[in-house]
C-alpha cells in the first residue's frame, strides 16, 4: 500500500473582527494519528478544522493538505432535497472512479507491447490506480457502506427519504456515515458524536481506530476521545500558545492539571518578585530623596561619607529600576481564570408533589408512554437510541407536541426546554442584550449573564450571529437557569459543552429543588445520574415500552 500524505499546518493566523481566533496554531498530523481538539467553545477548534479543511482561508500561514481529504462539518453538507442514494453514491464515487479506472486500464495494459513508451505509462497509471484502491478497500466499499448505516443505526433507513424527512439527529449519522465509507486520507470532524447513542458511538470509535490516515476530531465526548486520540490539542489560552499532549483525554487531563499549577505558581511568584522589586526601589529612592538632611546618627562625619553612601543608594534604586523593568517587560501572563457555571437555585417547589403526568400518551412513530410521573423534586434521566422518541418526550412534557392520551400539568406550572438547535429571533443582537430581553432587566441585573459563567467576557457584547453554535446553546441556557422554571427540560445539554463545564452542569443539576428532566446520550453524565431513568425503547409501536429504574 502507498504512503499516505500528512496534514501539515504552520503559523496559521485567523482574525474576525477584532478578535484572533487562531493566532500561531502550527500542526503536524501523520497518518495513523487521531488528534483531538480540546478548548471552550469559541476558542478556534471549528475555526481550526475549516482552515485544514480548505473550506476558510487564514489570513496568514500555510496548510500542506492530502488531496483526498474528508470534512464532516456540524451542518449538513447536502441539500434538504437529496435522498439517501444520492449521499452513499457520493460517498463511494471515488472507490467507483478507481475501479473504473483499473477497469479500464487494464485491457489498454495487455494490449500495449511489453519495452515500449506505451506500455510504461499504462503500468504506472496502473499502479497509481491500484494504490489508490487499495487505500480506499474499494473491492469491500458496498458491503462497508452497509456495515456503517447499520453501525449508525440507519440499516432500516429507505434509500429513497430525502434529507428534509429526517430527524436532526439521522442527518447527522448520514453525513458521518458518508464519510466513515468514503475513507479518504485525512478525516476532520467537528462533534461526531452528537447524535450518537452508545451503540452508534462504539462502532464509530471502532471504524475511526482502523483507519490508517489523518484523523482530527473537535469533540465535548469525554468518552469518545479517551476511545480515539493518540494526542490531544488543547486552544485553550496557555503560556506558549497552543499544547499537544500524548495520549488520549485522561491522560490530557492529567498532564494539563499540572501545567495549570505550573502556569500559577510561576505566575505568583514574578508578582512576588515584583512587589519586592517595587518596594525595594520605592524605599531606597525614598533614601537619596532630594532635600534630605543627614539624620542625627549621620552627623558625625556627614560631609566625608555623604557622597559615597549617597551613590550607592543611586547603584540600588538604578539597579532595582533595572530589575524591575526587565521584568515587568518580560512577566509571564496571567493565567486565564477558567468559565464556571454558576447557577441560582434551579428551581421553586420541593418535595413528591406530583406536577406533570402522562397516561397512554402516543405519537405514531415517534413516541408510546404508558404511565409517567414527574414530582417537584424529581431528577429524571431520559435514555434510549436514537429514534426512540427522547427529544419527542420533552416536547410533549413542555406542551409543543400533542398525540393522543392524556397529558396533565399543574395549571400553574412553569415549564423552560432547551432544544438541540438553538435559534433566536434577532441575531444581530449581543448576546446580553438577548438575554436581557429574554428575562427581563430586573432579572438581568439580579443574575447577570456574565456571573453565570457560560460565556466569556469577551463574547457577552458580540452579535449572536457571530456565536459559535456552541455558544449560542450556552446562551439559551443560561436564560433558562438565570429565571428557573418549575420544571426544566434539557435535551442532550452537555452538547457543545467543553469537558469542564460538562462536569459543573452535572453537578449543579444534581443539587437544589426543582424538577429536572434530562435527555442525553452522555455516557459520563448518564453513569453518574443521581435520580431516576427512563430507559425508552426503538420503535414503540405498543403501550407499555417504557422502563423506569431507580439508581
């Protein structure tokens, strides 16, 4: 088999608006390496990909690319119109092209006299074509592209349905499944594991390790990129810029809690160093302060000495000034104080009041609950594959969708949802002012966006437009916690959510009254679940398919 390229980039810079979203970001990716991409949302990794890709162009730097190179971006890539053929037939174009090509050559190859011009050329192109082949596995590229549908949970999914049937989440496993058959040389992926259930994530995880080129890969799955990465790259601000770590997440997360230490105690003490440095120079300037009699225990031999002492104290003050500037010029930078979701009481209301009921509620194809329960108090975990109808529970909880059944809630109830995609009205506001129209200026004031640590300071002022979508969700968010309803729904909230802030959400909703429903496909957040879980089943075509433990 032939050697297949590295991705390659080097002092890329990245500028929107005034804002350096890439500033220096070299990269060196050989075949065989899995890269993950770590940082908070906003910090370049979607930004990254897309200059790797080709798809933006930095303002600066260079990228050496494979030409045969994948980009699984976090919207789909193929119109509303296109059917399920049309995307595999996409996807394995290339494997046909080159076995249409050995096809091809080779009758041209036996026909052509062994020693002469011809015949050369035919065994080169041959050869190249071979490779490519090769490469691809294009002799099992059909029987592959079944393997990944059914891998994804897409095995039953008609080749016919266009795009604009499809739920979101069966997009998303469509545009990934192009791209795991295709097999190109270098694969970027911006959160391919968003609408992945753990079947879909595994198989995924399986397909990815196998592959022998380029793979770097954005993603909040702790799991996923402790399953893949033979490195890690972290954008988060740091002393140098950008890091590379060895290994996968734990072992990242290991190596970067003691480099955050390191960053600290050399930052403290050279502002030790400095306060010393400042005081030192501000006591002996203080000294040879002009207009400064001799002291009474000076006097005696003044005229004789004054000079000499007083020059010394100069040498002092000059050399601390010195000191001092070399310093100040050259000081570390302060390490950046890391987001923290800080969340007011979640909720009003406690104890086994029973505030929202369901009984033989049923959507076709969608959904089927024979009984379920919400109290004021409850912590409710929502699981099941993709297609079970996780997300379509949470709607009926919230009173967007209706089917038949019944549907009871306490007529006073407040009810906040969280959906996957997060859209607002006027995008070209910033986002406090989106939040402060949505919760009202008192609340605004009372709960301030910036104090619930979902945003930056830096993009509480910016156009919503100019959000990633991750930071948009963090937004929506953040106007549910800042005015808590009775009862927040949250579906698959630790999406888009970098690893730390996974873990403080975890924790805040685990905490405080109110009644809490959760849908997720998290595997960290579903091991860890403090209450109960509704475990919902594929294709409920009966009442009765639901199944509630306890932890």
């Amino acid at each position: 088999m032939s050697v297949r390229p590295a991705l390659i980039a080097h002092d890329l810079l990245r500028v929107r608006g005034d804002r350096r979203v890439l500033d220096g970001v070299s990269l060196t990716a050989a075949p065989g390496h899995r890269i993950g991409l770590i940082g908070e949302n906003g910090t370049g990794k979607t930004t990254l990909l897309r200059v790797l890709a080709g798809v933006d162009v930095p303002d600066s730097g260079t990228v050496a690319r494979p030409p045969d190179l994948g980009f699984l971006q976090q919207e789909m890539p193929y119109a509303p119109s296109a059917t399920v053929a049309t995307i595999l037939d996409d996807a394995l174009r290339e494997v046909r092209a080159d076995l249409a090509e050995l096809d091809r050559l080779g009758p041209a190859l036996s026909d052509a006299p062994e020693g002469t011009e011809r015949h050369a050329q035919l065994l080169a192109a041959y050869g190249e074509a071979l490779e490519r082949a090769q490469d691809r596995d294009a002799w099992d590229a059909d029987r592959r592209a079944m393997t990944v549908l059914a891998g994804l949970g897409l095995g039953g999914l008609a080749h016919d349905r266009r795009l604009s049937a499809l739920s979101g989440g069966q997009r998303g496993r469509l545009a990934l499944a192009a791209m795991l058959i295709r097999r190109p040389a270098a694969l970027l992926l911006d959160e391919p594991t968003n609408h992945l259930d753990d079947a879909a994530a595994a198989f995924c995880e399986d397909q990815l390790r196998a592959m022998t080129g380029v793979v770097v890969v954005a993603s909040h799955d702790r799991a996923f990129l402790d399953a893949v990465c033979t490195d890690v790259i972290d954008l988060d601000p740091a002393v140098e810029g950008p890091v590379r770590y060895g290994g996968g997440y734990s072992a990242y997360l290991a190596q970067k809690r003691a480099e955050a230490e390191r960053w600290r105690r050399r930052y403290d003490d050279e502002q030790a160093r400095l306060a010393d440095l400042r005081q030192a120079a501000a006591a002996t300037g203080h000294q040879v302060a002009p207009g400064r009699g001799p002291r009474d225990s000076e006097k005696m031999g003044y005229g004789h000495t004054a000079g000499r002492v007083q020059n010394q104290i100069s040498r002092r003050v000059r050399d601390a000034t010195r000191r001092l500037e070399t310093l100040e010029r050259d000081q570390v930078a302060a390490p950046p104080e890391p987001l923290r979701f800080h969340a007011p009481v979640l909720a009003t209301g406690a104890g086994d009041d029973v505030i929202a009921t369901m009984h033989r509620v049923r959507i076709a194809g969608r959904l089927s609950m024979a009984h379920l329960e919400v109290t004021a108090s409850d912590r409710l975990l929502v699981s099941g594959p993709n297609g079970a109808g996780k997300s379509t529970l949470l709607a009926v909880l919230a009173g967007r969708v209706s089917g038949t059944g019944v549907l009871w809630r306490r007529p006073d109830l407040r009810v906040g949802l969280l959906t996957q995609d997060t859209t607002f009205e006027e995008p070209l506001r910033t986002a406090r002012d989106v939040f402060g129209g949505a919760v009202g200026a008192e609340r605004a004031e009372e709960v301030p966006l910036s104090s619930l640590g979902l945003l930056a300071p830096a993009d509480l002022d910016r156009p919503v437009a100019q959000l990633s979508v991750g930071q948009r969700r963090r937004l929506a968010l953040a106007v549910l916690v800042a005015d808590p309803p009775d009862l927040l729904l949250l579906d698959e909230p630790t999406n888009h959510l970098s690893p730390r802030l996974c873990d403080e959400l975890e924790e805040a909703l685990g905490t405080g009254p109110g009644a809490i429903v959760v849908a997720s496909h998290d595997r960290r957040l579903r091991s860890r679940w403090p209450g109960r879980e509704v475990a919902l089943a594929v294709e409920p075509s009966t009442v009765g398919n639901v199944f509630v433990t306890s932890p």
